[in-house]
C-alpha cells in the first residue's frame, strides 16, 4: 500500500490511501481514522466500507450501516434504501439485508414514476423480499398497497384491509370512493356533487345513493316515480315504486312479529293498494256468530269538533270514549303524561316538564267492521220480516 499523509496542525491529519485492490480511503483527525472509502467498483461509503453492492452498472453511495443512495446506469433506476444494498441488476427483487433489522427502499423509475418497498425484518447478508407498499405512477397517481391504478381518474388509490380499495378519483363525475377488489366487486362512492354512492357487485349505477339534499334513493338516482322496483325517502315521505311488469299482489310494505307476517301493504291492479291484516281461520279458534252488534254500534258516540290549532272542524270520535266501546281498535291511556328533559342550546339539561302522551285509534278497524256488517245484517233481517208481514 502506498499512503501520502499530510498535518496542518499538531491535532488534525488526514491521510489517502490506496491498495492494489483499487480501494481508496481517506482519513481524518488527530488519530487518523477512516471517513471515506472509495472501492473497486466506484462505490462510496462515507463513515463505513461499501457493502457488496453489484459491480455492474451500480453504483452507490452508502452513509452508515443504513442510508444508501443508488443507481443503475443501464436501467435507469435510483434509490433511497435503508438497511439495503443491491446485489443483482434487477430494480426490487435482488437486494440483501446490510445489517440484522427492517428495510425500506424508494425506488424511483425513468417513465414510471417512484415505489416505496417495505419488507419483514431479516439477518445481515440475506436475500429480501421486498412489498410494494406504496406507488406514484408515471401519470401522477398515488396507489397505496397496490401497484397498477384502478381507476384512470385516480388521484389517490388505496389497498389493504383484505383487499379493499380506497380511491379518490380526479374527473369531474367522480370523487372519492371505496371498492372492494375492484370495482366491479361493490363500490361506496362520494361523487363529485356530494352525493354518497352505493353499488353491489357488478352493478352500473348505484343501488342506492343519498343525494346532497338529503334523499335516500333505492334502485334509483332521483326522488321520483319511476318504471322500476325502487324506493325513495325525501324528508317526512317514503316512496315506493314497482315496475310495469308488477301487475298485482307484491308488497310494498310487509310487517312482522317472531318471524311470522302479521299484515302488509300491497299491490291491488294497477291502480291501488291493499291494506291487510293477518286474518287466516287457522289462527282463530272458537269461531262464533258476533251476537250484540247493534249495542255496540249504538255506544259508540260519534262527535264534532273544532281543533285546538285552529285548523278547522274535525268529525270522528274522542279515542277514550271509542276505546270503551271498541277496545281492540285503539292505543294509549286517558289523559297519559311523559315527564320530558328541557336542554339549553349547548345541550346542559335546564329542567324537566311533562308533555301529553295523544292517545290513537282507528275507526276502520275490523272489530268496528264486523260490528257495523253483522248490524246491517240484522237490520235487513229485520226490513225483510216486516216486508212480509
């Protein structure tokens, strides 16, 4: 080896050194010790000697055991890489551990834009599998967990979470949205006028969206009737359609108790609905004649009023008298009271007070219809005998 060494002051030296292998070192300080080390392949280690980088068309410059800057002068690669070092010509898949731990590597591509690799923590010397975590592609799109875009729009794409995607899509019909493998495989989207977008599996359209005037649409995309088995809830109405080929019979609303249908609302023709209740004879034991339908119908105590907020004139019943008479067709309790919280604008509960609970009964009922008919029945018995007479 041959040195050539130098002192400006009594404390600090430096020397370079170079030995028939072509390594090139430099030395610093009072009691000399190594800052530079250039090797035989051109690669530079400042404050470390070069690991084995590859020989051909790499070339690196390597800050301690861990930062390493990179490129290949054929394939047109550089790279920010922690814990890593090349050890073939290929861009990702041929690199090695530099010490016991984590490594990461930035690879940035001509004409294919930047990769953020990440891999398990390995031994010093082995070989890394490195996972493309994070991608911005030559068309300015950032793809987290995925390597090829989804969307050509795509400003920002995301995977992760078996395999869900998240994607905030640039052209204007878009915006943000979430996919699950792809976006034929179900979609929650943000369009680009704020409307919140839900699609099912290989759908088109959306199979439900919650537009920014706060609609709720089903198997639609506006809040109006339309030639399909849709629904739709505006704020205080809920809309329900079905399509020409629906002539009668199917449901619009459908109830239930335990499992069992207890009544629905359904289609009648073309031109109507249907308001049912269970009514099935096998659900009724002890079938009788209704004897005493013209007491009941004569109790009952039809009424006039004027209502409390001056809406005009009301004609019915009052529900506690209805309810003495026809106790089947009607809900609550005279004169019930609930003892409600009174909360100031920041939500602090002020107080209480009490609030009337309205009672609720319903006229049609088939405990008032079967009344009203075995009456009527008894009546034309009646005409019919005094007709004879």
């Amino acid at each position: 080896m041959s040195t050539i060494s130098a002192s400006t002051t009594t404390t600090t030296a430096y020397k370079v050194a170079a030995d028939t292998t072509g390594t090139l070192v430099l030395q610093t300080g009072a009691t000399p010790t190594t800052a530079v080390t250039i090797d035989g392949s051109q690669n530079v280690g400042v404050g470390v000697t070069p690991s084995a980088w590859y020989s051909t068309n790499v070339k690196a410059l390597q800050l301690s055991s861990y930062a390493g800057v990179s490129g290949n002068t054929s394939s047109g690669y550089a790279t920010l890489s922690n814990n890593a070092y090349a050890t073939g010509p290929n861009d990702a898949t041929q690199w090695a551990y530099t010490t016991t731990g984590n490594p990461s590597s930035l690879f940035q591509l001509t004409g294919q834009g930047a990769r953020w690799m990440t891999a398990a923590s390995g031994t010093a010397g082995n070989a890394i599998t490195f996972t493309q975590a994070m991608t911005l592609d030559a068309s300015s799109r950032l793809l987290v967990g995925l390597t090829s875009s989804l969307n050509a729009n795509g400003a920002v794409q995301a995977g992760g979470f078996s395999d869900t995607r998240v994607v905030i899509d640039g052209s204007s019909t878009q915006g943000i949205y979430f996919t699950k493998s792809g976006a034929d495989n179900g979609t929650y989207r943000v369009d680009a006028s704020g409307n919140y977008n839900w699609f099912v599996k290989g759908a088109a359209t959306a199979n439900m969206t919650l537009d920014v005037s706060g609609n709720l649409l089903i198997n639609q995309t506006a809040a109006s009737l339309g030639n399909s088995k849709s629904s739709y809830f505006v704020p205080g109405a809920l809309v329900i359609s079905h399509s020409t080929a629906n002539t009668t019979g199917d449901n619009f609303a459908a109830f239930g108790y335990n499992g069992s249908a207890i009544g629905s609302i359904s289609q009648n023709g073309t031109t109507g609905v249907l308001y049912n209740l269970t009514s099935d004879y096998r659900l009724k034991n002890n079938q009788e004649t209704l004897m005493g339908a013209k007491d009941f119908i004569m109790a009952l105590k039809p009424k006039k009023w004027q209502w409390w907020d001056g809406s005009g004139e009301g004609v019915g019943f009052i529900a506690h008298e209805f309810m003495e008479v026809a106790k089947y067709s009607g809900h609550g309790e005279k004169d019930a009271v609930e003892t409600v919280e009174i909360k100031d604008e920041d939500g602090n509960v002020t107080g209480t007070e009490e609030r009337p609970v309205y009672q609720s009964i319903q006229p049609s009922s088939s405990e008032v219809m079967a009344n009203l008919v075995a009456h009527i029945q008894n009546l034309e018995t009646r005409l019919a005998a005094l007709e004879n007479k």
